[in-house]
C-alpha cells in the first residue's frame, strides 16, 4: 500500500468531481458550498449512517440508495443540514432531497435514484432550493477537482481533509480515496461527519458493506470533539470497478489487503477530523491494551479521551492523571484499581494502581505536544483500541455560542 501524493476522491479511474458557491455559506473568495462526485461506471455502494433517532432526510435517502445497492453519482452542500425539516416522503425536508438528486441528474444524464446525497450545515432551516438549482447546474467536472470537491463539503472546519492510497492486490493495481468533513458535534456513534470514499476495486456487495463497517469501527467510531452525536452523520463508499480486477471477496488474500488499506484511509481522515476539532490546539490519542476484551478497552479510550477533564487538563499542560484513571473507572469497562498503568507518553504516572515518583517536567513536556499520547494498560486480558480526541479550548465555546447569529 502506497500513500498517492496530493491524493483525492478522484484519484481512482473514472471518478470526476466539481464543486460551485451557490450561497448558502457567507461569501468569501475561493468559496464553495455544493460539490458532486461522479463516477463513468456505475458503482456497488456502502453505507454507515448516525445513531442519531432525528436524522436528516438525506440520511434517509442515502440509506434507500444503499439498500438499492448502486448509484453512481452524489450531491453535497454546506451551509444547511437539512435536518429537522420533515423526512416522509411527502415532506418538504425530503421532497427537498429528492430535488437536489433530480437536479444532479438532469446534468449528469442520470435518474434521480442513481444519485445520493448528503447535507452539512444549520440544522432546522429549510433548504434554498432556487440557490442549489443554480450553483449544481454551475458545476464543471474533471478528474482535477477532487480538491474542490472537498471544499464544497466543509463547514467550521479549519483544513480539508482527503487522502488516496494504492493498493495491490492478486488481480492487479487499484486505488481508493477519501475525503471527509468534521470539526465539531463530533462523538461515536458516528460523529458530526461526512466522509466519501472511492475506490476503482471491483468489490463483492455484502464484503464491501461488512469491510466499511469494520473500518468505521476502527475510525470514525473512535473519535470524539464534544460528545454530541449529529443528524446527518453519513460515510459513503462507492466501487465502480474500473481496476478490472475480480470482485475482492470476503476470506481471501484481496480481502485482507482491501481492508487494510480501507482502514488506513478512514483512520487517517478520522484523526484529521479529531485534530480539528473546533477551537482544538493538539490531537489526544488514547491506547488502552491489556483490557479484558476488545469492547472494553474501546470503553476505556473513548471515554478518556472524551473526558471534558482530560481534554481540558491537556489544554492547560497539567499532568493530572486522576482526571485519566477517573474516565477510565467510570468507562463501564472492567477494571481492577491495583492493575492499572498510566502513561503520558513515555512517563509512566501509575503503576499497578500506585502513583509514581515520576519527573513533573518531563510529564508537562508529553503533555505539552501538538499530539498528545495517553496509555492505559489494565493488566487483564488481551484486549485493546485506540480513540482520538483533542483539547477543549475557550475557542470551542465561543465558536458555539455564536453559530447561527
């Protein structure tokens, strides 16, 4: 597996993508706020969506998509969620999202059901259906405008995030990309998220759903900013099988290199997502092992590392590891106090349940990276996960206290 310089979504065959301001975000120079994603093939599709009970309605499509089980083009602004705006079909919310997949395929040559969608933004306002006429007919598409693609799908956040990896595999070369977009209403499961990836595999349907889970799992499903979980969480994955390889199927040697390389492109925009986290200074990364499963230690370091404590003490330099042995214990995970370790990075502040004499410049030195690591082991099985999250600044809050006025 190969990391591709200056990857994106349009990196793997026959993907092309554009991206238009149609004003539904404030105006700026080099703005865009709707983007579509296209591929010359149709495409096996993947889907893993919100918990959230309030979901939006272009949720609901996508997951109609996907039960369908192709498509071959999708449609995405910024600036509106449209969430809390009506989700049976007869409702302006969804009569809305069937209206931006018509428009996208009328200039794509499609049907409406060949396109999903997806929507970021305010939720509560209905979308301005005449400025997404506008801006989606606008559209230009090339194989160059992955980037453009991914500024269209951001909202508060400070960098775009995207990726692309080649991948070898049995029956030749193949490529997936990613892009993605978070920054804040960001917790399992899923998080304030859309991500996007592409892949020119050919891809078994059933594998390709249970690999995305899985990755999901190991990724987006580990990262927490805030502890809220949004309405149109939506991670997307689209195969057009341009490589002309044999379908990748589950249990065999394809499989295992497609998921890994899978993984590796979801974890990356996951950690850049965490990274970004609203007003966020570092990036906090969790390492439990030694739990008594696998749940567990998931337990464990998605609860440290969304403790408003441990993000706060990060941001302050504090060593505090009471506030990392206090998530840890209150985690649901098993834990036996006397067992426990603790490190900040390579400072170890616990041991076997006893505090350490440990140097303090060192640990406010560990603490005080841009990437901060914090190690739990709980000497109780084989168990372990990693999550990611980040500190919890004065930013934060006043990027929250002002976001609709």
């Amino acid at each position: 597996m190969q990391t591709i310089p200056n990857g994106s979504v349009t990196s793997p065959q026959g993907f092309l993508a554009g991206a238009a301001y149609a004003g539904l975000k404030t105006a700026a120079e080099g703005q865009r706020d709707v983007g579509i994603l296209f591929s010359e093939a149709p495409c096996c599709i993947a889907g893993v969506f919100t918990t959230n009970k309030f979901r939006a309605p272009p949720v609901h499509w996508c997951q109609e998509r996907v039960a369908q089980g192709q498509a071959q083009a999708l449609v995405v602004n910024s600036g509106n969620a449209n969430a809390g705006t009506g989700v049976g079909t007869g409702q302006q919310g969804y009569r809305n999202t069937a209206q931006m997949a018509a428009l996208a395929a009328d200039v794509l040559g499609l049907t409406a059901r060949d396109v999903l969608v997806a929507s970021t933004g305010v939720i509560g306002v209905p979308l301005p259906m005449h400025k997404l006429h506008e801006g989606i007919k606008s559209i230009h598409l090339s194989r160059e405008s992955g980037h453009e693609f991914v500024r269209a799908i951001i909202t508060t956040d400070t960098f775009p995030k995207e990726i692309a990896v080649a991948v070898s595999l049995a029956g030749g070369r193949g490529v997936i990309g990613g892009a993605a977009k978070g920054a804040g209403m960001i917790h399992p499961n899923m998080a304030t998220m859309l991500s996007f990836v592409t892949t020119d595999l050919a891809v078994e349907p059933g594998f390709l759903q249970r690999a995305l889970r899985t990755a999901a799992d190991l990724s987006f499903n580990m990262i927490t900013v805030d502890g809220d979980t949004s309405t149109n969480d939506t991670l997307l994955v689209m195969a057009n099988g341009q490589a002309g390889n044999e379908p990748v199927r589950e249990g065999t040697p394809d499989a295992a290199a497609f998921q890994e390389a899978l993984n590796y492109v979801c974890i990356y925009l996951a950690k850049c997502v965490a990274r970004d986290g609203e007003g966020a200074t570092k990036l906090i990364e969790v390492r439990v092992q030694g739990a008594a499963s696998e749940r567990d230690a998931r337990l464990a370091a998605r609860t440290v590392a969304g403790s408003m404590l441990v993000k706060a003490a990060v941001y302050g330099n504090d060593p505090n590891w009471g506030r990392i042995a206090m998530a840890a214990g209150r985690s649901g995970a098993e834990l036996e106090q006397e067992k426990v370790d603790i490190f900040i990075g390579d400072v170890c502040l616990m041991r076997d349940g006893q505090p350490q004499d440990y140097d303090t410049e060192a640990a406010r030195l560990a603490i005080g990276q841009q990437e901060v690591l914090l190690k739990l082991d709980l000497h109780l099985g084989s168990g372990k996960a990693t999550a990611w999250g980040c500190d919890l600044t004065q930013e934060y809050v006043r990027l929250n206290a002002e976001y609709t006025t």
